[in-house]
C-alpha cells in the first residue's frame, strides 16, 4: 500500500511540476513539448528519476490514444469559417507539401548517411509532419494575432497532415519488410484505404456521435466523457478496418466543433483539459524512452538532416504548394519557419522498432535529435520572426474573454456573461449609442452585485456585469463591444496598422483619390474601393492585406464574411490638399 502510495504521490508532483513549469516557461517563449521532453529525460533511466520504460508496444498505445485525443480537440477549434480562406492551400501543404518534404529530406538521407532508397525515405517521411498546434499555443500565449490567412492555412494543415506522414512511413515499412510488392501498386492501395475509409468514417461516426449526443439525455458530467469515448470508438474502428484512424478523429472533431452541440461549452472546456494532460504524458513518455547517451553520437547527422529539412526541404514544398494562390512572400516565408517538428515525428519513430527494422534504434535518435534541434530554434523564434514579418495585427480581445453557459436544450444558443473594465471598449470610448449583433439579447444587467431593475446599456460603467444570449455565429461582434482591450504597443495600434482613416468598401476610389491626391487610372474611377482591393490582390482577401495607391495606403480593416466593409486609409507621404 506504501508503494501505491508514492506512486500516486510522485506522479502527481510530476504533473503538478509539468504545469507550473509550462506556465512560467510559455511565458519566456518556450516551446511547451520541449519542457515536458526535458521533464522525461531527467526522469528516464539516465537522469535523476532512474525510471526505466522500454515497452514500446506501450508507448505507441499511449501515444496514439493521446494523439486521437488532441487532433479530437484541434479539430474542435478549428472554426468553419477558416475553410473559406485556409482549406486549399492547407490541403496542398498536407498532402503534396508532405511528399514534397519527405522526399527532399530522404534524398538527402540516401546521399549523406549511405541509407538504401526505401530507408531514406522512411526517414523522411518520419519527420514529414509539423506541429504547428503547438505554435499555435505558442502566439496565443505570447499574445500575438496573425493574418487570418496565414493562421488559419497552419491551423487546418496542423490538423489534415499528419495522417499522410503515418500513411508514408507505414507503406514504407510494409515494402521494407516485403520487398518484392509493387511499389507503385502498395502506395495507390493504401492511400486509397487509409485516406476513404479514414473521411468516410470520421464524417459518418462524427454525425453519429452528434446526434447521440443532441438526442439522448444524460447528466451534465458525462457528455464530456460520452464525447470523448465515442471520438476514441471512431479512431479504434476506422482503424481496425484499415483506415486513418486520425484523420477520421480530426473530421468528427471538426463536425462537432461546428454544428450546434448540446453542452457545448462543458464539452470543449473538458477536452481542452484533456487535451493538455494527454500532451503532457505523451511527451513525459517520450522523454523518459529516449536515452540521452545516445544522441551525440548521432549529433552531426542529426544537424544536418535538420538543417536540410528546415533550411531547403519546407521552404521549397511551402513555395510550390502556395504558389497558386499568391501569398505574398514573406506569408510563405513564416509558413515554412513554422514548420516545427513536434510530438508526432517522435511517435512515428516507434513504428520501426515495433517492426524490428535493423537500423530502427538509429532512426529514433536521429528524429528526436532532430525535433529538439526545431524547437529551439524555430520554436524559440516563432514569435520574433512573426514580428520581423509584419504579419501581426492589433489584438481584437483580450486573452480571458467571456464566462460562457450552456443552456440545456438549446444547441443554437448560448448566454455568455461580461465584467466591463476601464478598457472595455463600450466604457472607454463612452459610446450613446451601438448596435448589439442580431441575435443577441441582455438578459441581465448587474451593478454592485445587485440586479437592475432596467437594461441601462446606454449608461454602462466599468464592474458591471452583463449577461447576454447570442448564437456562437455572432459572439466574435459582441466581443468587440464587451471584452476589455489590452495595452498594446504603438507599432500595434490600429492607427499604426490601418490608418489614420477608416473608410466604407462601398466609398468610390476617384472620390478617395482626389481627396489625397492620388492618381486614379480613368477605368477605375467609379470602382469601390472593395472591388478595386479584389482586383489588385488577385487573391482571397483577408484583414491585414494591402494595396499602395500613390500616396495613400489602402488596408482591409473589417470583413464581414467575404465581404469587405471597413478599408483603412494610410498616408505614405503627405496630399497634395
């Protein structure tokens, strides 16, 4: 009982340890899955912990079931309306953009380390696939907001790509160990299995799971819990009948996120938990499986695999999968330095060994030396050269946004409560009057913890509370009303970034010209200056693109959908008037 006791009693020191330590490093620019690797080897069996794992079987178990649970969340998060601007070239960058890298990193493999063609690219593909879930964590903690493009093109292809590095590295395995099939014949029959029967299961068992849980009452406590388990029946059965069992995990999560839910908000806050706890012991794992003596022998080939990988292989697969769709260079430059290789190259590195492949052993401590050597230097970086790149944008909301409440029976709403502040933007600019989003309506209305008998919205003062029904659809308009703003720097202001104008997309451009003297050609007098942004960027607009028209600097400042409502008017050098 005495041993049972430790056991409970140091597991959770380490799990209290693990986050405290993930908060105080996230702050510094630390990459998480780095803290809890280090965490691991000083408990393996060569640091001060002495602890020995070496069940493989085990540790690919644990690992799976944890990626399962984290693509489940990812996909949760990920809003539809990333899709209208993120999905194609995230697509391009999940699948081309992973051959592209793999091949290019196992060419270099055959050449420099003598590996036969089949080894190299295995090596490849086992480091094919990013991580930028965890970049993403990374901006959010150091407070940045990136170009919807961009974010939402690394958050859809975080989710989508790591099926097509398992589906690689697994076709190559089989032709390793069986090395007189068809190559050709192997990849088009796995792909096919693995990629159909993977989206055909997560769409299917993702609407399965969401009637059942829109449909059938139970406890408050357990639609968590049933979410969960049924996302993990989805991953197990799709693949014991050969199919990508994470991508049919994204897909459902991905459906549930966006469609009305019961108990929505319960469901996401538990699988956020849930989520970093299953981080948390799959890279301890990890940590504690690897041997640190054994990485500097392979050091140097390590280094340069990396090198080539995060130097030439990303970048060149980045350029020709966003080429069709003219992101301007230094977008596809931030894409290709997050490339950062995470949790699942180390995962994918157990295959071999579960397979017995000879140089299995050397493999595994080649791609964890390899995914250290990205996260310190492009994790460590993610945020720099973000800024480097001009690719922020002011904050639209403070980090602690909303208290959100479900309301059962409800799926299509939900009653989200504020604490007005100084800087809430409604009390700071003393607005007489705004208009709410359509769907919202104030149901209370609290000052001094004492209920107004009045909805007095048009003397509102900082420490009231408001509570307020909306559909999730038009929560991101009422946030810009409600949610304190935080302190930002000049070069972050919306002056800064949009202007010193803020204008209407339906304004005409000749208008706009001969008020700052700036040379419109004829034919595009009468344009909006919508119409003249959608001409001249020849791509999918987002807030944050920008057109230069002589003097004056053109920036999209608010969409709504696809359309653009609010241009920002800069000045380059002063008008003629």
């Amino acid at each position: 009982m005495d041993l049972s006791n430790q056991i409970i009693f140091l597991a959770a020191i380490v799990l209290l340890g693990s986050i405290l330590s993930s908060v105080i490093t996230s702050r510094l620019g630390v990459p998480l899955l780095l803290v809890f690797l280090v965490i691991g080897m000083l408990l393996g069996p060569e640091g001060p912990g002495g602890l020995v794992f070496e069940n493989i079987t085990v540790a690919y178990l644990i690992g799976s079931a944890a990626l399962a649970i984290i693509l489940f969340d990812g996909g949760m998060r990920t809003p539809a309306r990333n899709f209208r601007i993120g999905l194609k070239p995230a697509l391009g960058l999940a699948t081309l953009g992973v051959i592209v890298t793999s091949g290019l990193t196992g060419a270099f493999a055959v050449w420099w380390l003598g590996l036969s063609w089949l080894e190299g690219l295995l090596l490849g593909a086992i480091v094919g696939s990013t991580d930028a879930a965890a970049v993403f964590s990374l901006l959010r903690s150091r407070g940045l907001e990136l170009k919807s493009r961009v974010g939402a093109t690394l958050e859809i292809e975080s989710g989508s790509n790591d099926p097509m590095a398992i589906f690689l590295t697994i076709v190559l395995i089989e032709l390793l160990l069986l090395p007189e099939q068809q190559f050709g014949l192997v990849v088009l029959v796995e792909f096919v299995q693995q990629m159909g029967l993977g989206a055909l299961l997560g769409v299917g068992g993702g609407f399965a799971l969401l009637a059942l849980i829109n449909r059938v009452p139970m406890a408050a406590g357990l639609y968590p819990l049933f979410a969960m388990a049924g996302a993990l029946a989805i991953f197990g059965l799709t693949g014991l009948v050969g199919g990508s069992g994470f991508l049919a995990v994204y897909l459902a999560g991905l459906l549930l996120g966006n469609r009305p839910l019961e108990a929505s908000q319960n469901i996401k806050r538990f699988h956020d938990g849930i989520a970093s706890l299953a981080q948390i012991g799959m890279f301890l794992m990890l940590g504690m499986i690897v041997a640190p003596s054994e990485l500097p022998p392979v050091a140097l080939d390590a280094g340069l695999v990396a090198a080539v990988l995060i130097l030439i292989a990303r970048p060149l697969a980045v350029w020709i999968c966003l080429y069709p769709f003219r992101f301007p260079w230094r977008e596809q430059v931030f894409i290709s330095w997050v490339g950062l290789r995470g949790a699942v190259p180390i995962i994918l590195a157990l295959f071999p060994l579960l397979a017995g492949l000879e140089l299995a052993g050397y493999f595994f401590h080649v791609v964890f030396f390899v995914v250290l050597i990205s996260l310190l230097v492009q994790g460590w970086t993610v945020a720099t050269s973000a800024r480097w790149l001009g690719l922020e944008l002011p904050p639209t909301t403070a980090r602690v946004q909303r208290t959100e409440l479900d309301i059962p029976g409800q799926q299509e709403m939900e009653l989200v409560g504020y604490r007005l502040a100084e800087t809430t933007p409604v009390v700071r600019e003393a607005w007489s009057n705004f208009r709410l989003p359509g769907s919202a309506r104030v149901v209370a209305h609290l000052r001094g913890g004492k209920l107004l008998e009045t909805l007095e919205l048009l003397d509102l003062h900082a420490g009231d509370h408001l509570y307020i029904m909306v559909t999730p659809a038009d929560l991101h308009d009422l946030d810009r009303l409600f949610v304190p703003k935080d302190e930002v720097p000049e070069r972050l202001t919306e002056r800064s970034v949009f202007g010193e104008f803020a204008l209407n997309g339906d304004a005409q451009l000749g208008a706009v010209g001969m008020a700052y003297g700036a040379p419109v050609p004829p034919e595009r007098q009468g344009d909006t200056l919508e119409a003249y942004l959608r001409r001249e960027l020849q791509a999918e607009p987002v807030v944050g693109d920008a057109v230069d028209l002589g003097p004056m600097r053109l920036v999209i400042r608010e969409m709504d959908g696809a359309r653009i409502t609010r241009v920002g008017l800069k000045l380059l050098k002063p008008s003629r008037g």
